[in-house]
C-alpha cells in the first residue's frame, strides 16, 4: 500500500475506485459537472456541486464517467448515517506489535493525489460529520485530522462532488454545508430511447424484446410518478433471463415472455408494481420535468 508522510506521519493511502461505469444520459448534465470543476483563473477554486436526484437514476455514474473524462483517478466513499469524522478524514489502526498505524480515507487521499472525491449519498451523513468537511469546501481547502495531529491541504488538482437522493431518509444539511456545495445539479429519470441504451449497455446479452418490454414498463411508471429507475429495469431483466435459463436446465415448460417478465416484476418491486406491467394505456399522471 502505498504511504505518504504528513508533518512527521506515515499515512498510507487509499486505493481509486476502477469500475466499469459509463454515462447514457444527457450531456448537458456532464457539461454542467465539468463547469463546476473548471478553474478559469490563477485566484478561481472549483466549485463543490452536489448531484441530487432519485435513488437508481445514475447520479454516482454521472459523476465518476464525468471524472474519468477529464483523465482522473476517482475515490468513492459511501456516506452512511454513522460515518465519523475519523472515517472521512484518517483513521488509526492497530499495526504489529500494538504500533497505531495511520490510513487516510479515499477522500482524503483523493485531496492529496489530485484525484476526484465522490461522497456518495452525502445527506445520509450527520451534521459532525459535515462540519469536519466545511474548510474543505471553502477558500481554505484543508482538512485536519484531530486524531492524526496533522494539516491535510488539497492538491490543486482535487475536485469533489456529492450524491444526494431525493427522499425522506435523510439528514437536512446545516446552512454553512449547504451554502458551500453548490451548484446543485439535478439528475432526472432518462428518457425512453436513454433507458433502453442503458439497459442495452448493461445486459448486452439480453434479447431486444425483453429490453423494449422493460423500457415500456419503466415509462408507464414515470408517468404516474413512480420513482421506479433503470436500476429496476436491470434487476427485473436479470431476474427474468435467470429463471428463464434455470428452467432451461430442468426441462420445464417455457415461461411465455410476458409471464417471466411479470413474474420478475413481482419479485423485485412487489405486486403493487404488475399495474405498470401489462400492455395498455399508462395510467394517470404526469410525468417527472
């Protein structure tokens, strides 16, 4: 693992997150990221924007994609509604023979390589928690760490963005956070021809028709405001190829598509979502701007 000394200190440093995510979407939205992390002058900083949408609608995948673009590692650390501040900052373990060993988180080990931090889920994070990170959102751009002792100062290069999921299990931010994420950028539900590349890019195996059926569904859901996302999709499309390919192997009668896809439909959003399943007009409801 690899270390870097800090005031006197050993730290070993975080490894980057390499996945294989790629951003179907709307490229206003990765222009809109891009803007945010631009640095138009020698005395300008990069903004802080936060990614608010839906659970499912792809705002970590917009922001890592966003990342790699611009040639970057990218760090993810999942906010959660324990996380401390030693666990964004650096946190100290037992090495050999009882000697405290020092880690830096991925965020702060994105601040001292230059790379892009994601807090992902950041309104799932208490208040303390925040407030550990506000001179790193503002014109000082350091953090410190009480139980390390030690000053961390941002590379001129760190960038840093946060997910937010538009729901009612979360923490509100306190004003002097609030104030310093910005701009907010808000990720929607993709359109239809979006949903079905989406789909398509993730289970390229996957018979077209089974794919159209799905990105049929999800549309009918939007539009009576259900918060169903192509996370879904992707779930049920995988259930349904799984039971269709165990059947297979037994010799069992074959499923017509419409029973295997309602079937999976049921077992990852429960029977309240099979009304979106059958084909017919969408119910009432407008849909998500």
């Amino acid at each position: 693992m690899q270390t870097t000394r800090l005031e006197g200190i050993d730290v070993a440093l975080a490894h980057p997150d390499d996945l294989a995510l790629e951003w179907t979407g709307r490229e206003d939205l990765v222009d809109q990221l891009l803007a945010a992390w631009l640095v138009v002058h020698e005395k300008d900083l990069p903004l802080n924007p936060r990614l608010i949408g839906k659970p499912g609608v792809g705002k970590t995948t917009l922001a890592y994609a966003t990342a790699k673009r611009m040639g970057r590692a990218v760090y993810l650390f999942q906010a959660t509604l324990d996380t401390r501040p030693e666990d964004l900052l650096i946190t100290p373990v037992v090495a050999g023979e009882g000697k405290i060993r020092y880690v830096a988180s991925s965020l702060v080990t994105a601040m001292l390589t230059g790379g892009v931090a994601i807090l992902d889920e950041g309104n799932r994070m208490s208040e303390k928690s925040w407030a550990s990170l506000a001179p790193l959102l503002d014109s000082r751009r350091t953090i410190e760490s009480i139980v390390a002792g030690v000053k961390v100062r941002a590379h001129p290069d760190f960038r840093f963005v946060t997910t937010m999921n538009d729901d009612s299990s979360t923490f509100e931010l306190p004003e002097y956070i609030h104030s310093r994420l910005t701009p907010t950028i808000l990720v929607d539900f993709p359109e239809e021809d979006e949903e079905l590349a989406i789909l398509q890019g993730n289970l390229p195996f996957a018979d077209d028709e089974l794919l159209r059926w799905v990105t049929r569904f999800l549309r009918r859901a939007h539009e009576a405001d259900e918060a169903y996302t192509v996370r879904d999709g992707i779930s049920i499309a995988r259930y349904a190829l799984k039971r269709a390919a165990l059947r297979q192997g037994k010799l069992q009668v074959a499923a017509s598509l419409d029973e295997r896809l309602a079937e999976a439909v049921r077992a990852v959003l429960g029977d309240d979502a099979l009304r979106f399943a059958a084909e017919k007009e969408s119910p009432k409801g407008p849909r998500r701007t």
